[in-house]
C-alpha cells in the first residue's frame, strides 16, 4: 500500500481551451474551477470539500475492514427469493422495516471463513456470520421502523450462494436463505462479516450535498482512462435544454472520487418546455495513477459504485 495518502486533484480539461470552445458554442459554464476574476466558484469549492470527506470517510471504513481488497458491495445486503404472494403484499414492508423474528433457534456460531468468487476466477477468502447475526442484521440496518407491521418469522437457514454486485463487478458471494412462515419466499442477507462501506454523512434535508450521482464506471486497459456514467441531459449544450459534461478526479491510494462538471445552454431560449426525462450520459478522466484496487465512488456521499474493465 503506499505511504503518501494525501489527495490528488487531477481536471480533465484545459480551463482556457474550453471557456473559448465553450463560448464558441453559445454555452456557458455551470461548475468547475473558478474564473480569476470572479474569485473561488463556491459549488466547485464545496465539491472539492465533500471529495476531501468522501475520501477521509473511505479510508476509515478500510482501516476498519480487511484492507483495499476487501469486500465492497454496491447493493443492498438484505433481499428476497421469489415473490410475495397476493396474501403477503404487507410482508415487503415488513422486510424494509427489519420486522423479522426467529421462531426457532438459529445456529449462533459462525461457519467456517468462505469465499468471494469473480468471473475472472479470481478469489477472495471472507469470514462469514452465523445465521442468527445475520438476522439480526437485517433488523438492525433496516429502513425505518414499522410498529404495525406484520413480522415474518424466520422458521430455518441455510447457507448458499447468490450473484451479488460488488465495486469490482458481480460475484458469487456467500449468503443466508431463511425460510419464512406462511410464504415460498425466502429472505435473504449477505453472509459476509466483514464489508467495507463508509457510513453515509448525515444532512439538512433543506441543504443536500450537490454534485452529480455517478451510477457506474469502466476503466480502459490502460487502468487510467476512467468513464463515469451518469443520468443527465438528453442533448449537448449546444441546442436548447442540452448541457456538456466533464469529469474531474480527486484521488487518494484508497479511492478515486469522481466530480462531474456541467456546462449548459445558454443561447436564445423562447418558450422552449424542456423535456424533463434524463438520459445515459458519460465523462471521462484521466488518473494520476492506475487505478488498481482502488475504489471508485461518488461525490455526493462517497459510495463505491461498480467499476467494469475493458469489454
């Protein structure tokens, strides 16, 4: 692991070449570094503020977990197999909310350590939850409390594995099935012990952390070139209601937080109605460094997001 921890800001553009292409097009920039003459940018100052935190919070939950190459799941631990029936509607509730109760006792001793399988045949050897802490994972990590709702009651385990996605793409990941009174559904926890996963910034709901949400990323072979994907604009900021879009890496040894500036139309606008449908939109990077087993999340709350190699 290296030993220099401090942040990397790497841009993707050339500030002068773009404001002049920009203006070119009618455009004007939304983000990004500031003018000289206009002093600091505060969106820009703020997203650099909340990468710094994203990337302070990062480092934390790895010195907590089992190291950078530890587990790292892009999807929610809880889930289900199968349906609920018509009678059981109620149960999806119940399960966001953490209502499950074992009607029997469950195995409280830990199986022996299993193993995390990517397609590319690699591995990775995990510790893993008795079935009884993983129930009690379910109700202590649930969305919020429901005091009507009907509880599901846990009858038996099992230990199996499930397609799960995790920052390095899907896997085949060890999991606990437990079977529940009254349905052919079965709820399901991930039976990792150990996952490494920052917990998320509290906020004024009146004052949310800005900046786009990245949904995803691929690395070109170079293990530099890094596009994020996005939802955005469905046109370029050339025509009305369309916006550009770059991208603008803040790095450390741990983690690569991905900043997505906005440059949006600024031409004549009549009484064009936008069309409020967002569209897959994509900005790349350039890293400082490859980007190894390093992380890639995004900005607004510093989550990992899935990160897929070259096709």
């Amino acid at each position: 692991m290296r030993e220099n921890r401090s942040s990397i800001r790497v841009s993707v553009f050339v500030a002068g070449l773009l404001a002049l292409a920009l203006a070119l097009a009618g455009c004007a920039r939304v983000g990004g570094s500031s003018s000289p003459t206009q002093g600091p940018d505060p969106d820009n100052v703020r997203l650099h503020a909340e990468a710094d935190a994203d990337l302070s919070r990062w480092a934390s939950a790895v010195a907590a977990g089992q190291g950078s190459a530890g587990f790292v799941p892009v999807a929610e631990l809880t889930g289900q197999i199968g349906d609920w029936e018509e009678s059981n509607g109620d149960f999806k509730v119940s399960l966001m909310s953490g209502v499950v109760q074992a009607a029997t006792n469950l195995p409280a001793d830990p199986p022996p350590a299993g193993q995390i399988r990517w397609p590319d045949g690699s591995s990775t050897t995990v510790p893993l939850l008795a079935a009884a802490q993983a129930l009690d994972a379910i109700r202590e990590n649930a969305a919020q409390p429901c005091p009507d709702c009907r509880a599901l009651m846990v009858t038996a385990a099992r230990l199996t594995t499930q397609p799960f996605e995790t920052n390095r793409g899907s896997a085949t990941v060890p999991t606990w099935a437990f079977t529940v009174q009254g349905t052919a559904v079965e709820i399901t926890r991930v039976a990792v012990a150990t996952t490494i996963g920052p917990v998320a910034p509290t906020w004024n709901p009146d004052d949310p952390p800005i900046g786009i949400w990245i949904e995803n990323a691929s690395i070109a072979a170079d293990d530099r070139t890094l596009t994020a994907h996005f939802v955005g604009a469905p046109g370029p900021a050339t025509v009305s209601c369309g916006d550009d879009y770059t991208a603008e890496a803040v790095e450390s040894d741990l983690a690569v937080v991905v900043i997505v500036h906005r440059y949006t139309y600024q031409g004549p606008s009549g009484n064009t109605m936008c069309d409020l449908v967002g569209a897959d939109r994509t900005a790349t990077v350039l890293l400082a460094m490859p980007l190894g087993d390093r992380a890639v999340l995004e900005v607004r709350e510093g989550r990992a997001v899935r990160v897929t190699g070259p096709s």
